[in-house]
C-alpha cells in the first residue's frame, strides 16, 4: 500500500537508534518473531534423547529386586529414603512422604493419629482399631522407595500396586532426569 507520495505504508516506520550503539526496540522486528511462533512446530527427539529413553526403560524392566529388603538400618545401592522407626506389634516403619507427620505433635515418641506405617509387613493406621506407634527415637531406618516405570510415582507405599517396584540408585538417576522427587 502505497501513499500520495508514492511512500510504502504497508509497514510503519522503523525508528532510527537515537546514537550509535543505543538500539531501540523494534515494533515490525517482534510482530514477525511473534508471528513465526504461531506456526505449527513438530518436535522430535534427538538420537541422544532416544537413547536415553530406551535406557531408562531397560533399566528398570531389568532391575533384580529379589534381594531388595524393605527396610534396612544403612543405606545402599536401592533407591531409599530415611523413615522414622518406631514399635508396633513389631518394628513398624513410617510409610508418609512428609516424614513430619509421622509424629505426635504432643509426644514425638508416639505415631500421629491417621499416619500409614507398616507393621510387621502389614499396613497400619494408627487410630484404627489396636493399632498404636510407641517408642519412636531418634534412630531411622532406610525403605525402599518405589517407582513408577515412567518415574513419574515415587512412594514408600507401594499399597498392592504391583506396577510399582523398587529400583538401584543408578536407575533412578536416569528415570529422573532433571525433574524432582516428591520423596527425600
């Protein structure tokens, strides 16, 4: 579109920088980036990225987790986090993601009402019906943390979702990657 004058008017005038070396904004210049942004985009991944997916899935299809205790007093090579241990008809083990609510606000050495332990392999909630959590010290033990194939669900309750299932410290990097645990 042209004026009077024969000037384009199609697009605005594009202010000169005020001195050199000072540039100003550029109107016309963000309308076209903004524009190319609204075109459809396909994404792929890398061979690099590809590799890494393939690798994390082998990785935790082939984990061995016979040897995997539950819970152990020192850490190694599982995936764990440190739970509070306390005494129940056996040693029962804290199972909550936010360890803090473990524990009676009133007397930290007694369970919190409504918090998930396993005791002697059963899963218990105190308040429930002969289930009480006494003695617990300053002492922790690791558990096992159980994973998602994906990653994307970590819990120290596996709670009859076979799907789930612990996993070595190495694999658990990979699975990862760089986003972060909801757990420890």
């Amino acid at each position: 579109m042209t004026d009077s004058a024969g000037n384009d008017k199609s697009l605005p005038d594009i202010p000169k920088a005020v001195s050199a070396g000072t540039e100003q904004p550029n109107p016309a210049r963000r309308r076209l980036l903004l524009g190319a942004a609204a075109l459809p985009s396909v994404y792929t991944l890398t061979s690099g990225a590809q590799a890494a997916v393939a690798s994390n899935l082998r990785c935790w299809a082939s984990t061995s987790t016979q040897n995997a205790m539950p819970y152990t007093m020192a850490d190694d090579q599982w995936l764990r986090a440190q739970v509070y241990v306390g005494k129940g008809k056996d040693a029962a083990y804290c199972v909550l993601a936010n360890q803090a609510n473990c524990l009676d606000p009133t007397d930290p050495t007694k369970g919190r009402l409504g918090s998930v332990w396993i005791d002697n392999g059963q899963r218990v909630i105190v308040g429930n019906p002969d289930v009480t959590i006494t003695n617990i010290g300053s002492n922790r033990a690791y558990g096992l943390v159980y994973v998602s194939q994906d990653g994307t669900i970590n819990t120290l309750d596996r709670n009859g979702q076979l799907s789930l299932q612990p996993v070595a410290d190495s694999c658990w990097t990979s699975l990862l990657g760089g986003r972060t645990s909801s757990i420890g």
